[in-house]
C-alpha cells in the first residue's frame, strides 16, 4: 500500500529533471520507472506519503507526457487496490470511472501491459459498453478494474452488486 500510495504522488510532484534522472536509472523503460520510483518513495515515513498526497489534492499537474485522463484513471484504480487490500469499500464515481475504462480501451501509448478482455463489457449503472463476444454485464468500476488487468478485484464488485439486486 505504501508503493501505491507513493506512486500517486509521484506525477503531480516529480519535475521534468526528475523524470529524466528516473528514465536514465531505469534505462528507458517506463514500467520499470515507474516502479522504481514508487519504491523509493515509498522508503519515506508514512507522515511524509500521507503528506505528500495532501499536498496534490486539487493539483492540475500531470505527470510529464500524460494528460488528467491518466491521472483520473490511476487515482480511481490505484484508490481501489488499497480500499480492496484494506478490506474497505471506496465509492467510484460512475462518471469518472466511464471516462477511465474509455481512457484505458483507447490505450497506445503508454502501452498497456495487460490484454484487454475478450468479451462485450456492459455497464450495468452508466451507459457504457465496448467489445465483442460473451457479455460481461456490472458496475463500471468493476469493469474498469477488469480492463486494468485486475480480475479479483472485479469480483468484489460484481459480488457486491449481484447482492445488491
């Protein structure tokens, strides 16, 4: 949790210089960047993350070469892995988590480093569908997470959605 909390603050802190010296240690390759400097950050007292995301709230920084789509996607994702690892319930704005799963479908660069699913994805809470094949029907937070190469995520919300029909 700590990685990932780390990681959200990293875009809207780290200046162009940084992400240079970060893109040379990782030599070029962005996954590993990015993981990297998470780590780093990570080593940090837990006041000085939780500090850190404070400071970002209402920020329109992006990480270099992203726009707010990117951020809005890793904030609602990223949001979910540490409510889901805690046992928590955290709340997904239909709306922002549309514009997500269309960010992440649309998704060249950067790559994604997952498959998108190989079925016809329909929310069942907003309008919003996409694919072809078997239909996967629920909340568009679990699907967001589905096109984010997190299964057993989903099926923690699509569990608390059949509960609550």
């Amino acid at each position: 949790m700590r990685d990932v909390a780390a990681h959200l603050t990293i875009g809207a802190r780290y200046p162009l210089t940084a992400v240079l010296r970060e893109a040379a240690r990782a030599r070029g390759n962005f996954d590993r960047m990015i993981h990297d400097s998470a780590l780093r950050e990570a080593r940090l007292p837990v006041a000085d993350i939780v500090a850190n995301l404070r400071s970002i709230v209402g920020s329109r920084r992006t990480a270099v070469m992203t726009t707010p789509r990117e951020s809005l996607l890793d904030v609602l994702v990223h949001g979910q892995d540490i409510a889901l690892a805690l046992g928590r319930t955290r709340e997904v704005p239909p709306e922002g988590a549309r514009d997500a799963a269309d960010r992440v479908w649309t998704m060249r660069i950067p790559p994604r480093p997952w498959p998108l699913p190989s079925s016809r994805l329909v929310a069942t809470d907003i309008d919003w569908s996409r694919g072809a094949g078997e239909e996967v029907r629920g909340p568009i937070a679990a699907l967001l997470l589905l096109l984010t190469g997190r299964p057993e995520a989903a099926r923690v919300w699509f569990e608390r959605a059949g509960a609550e029909q």
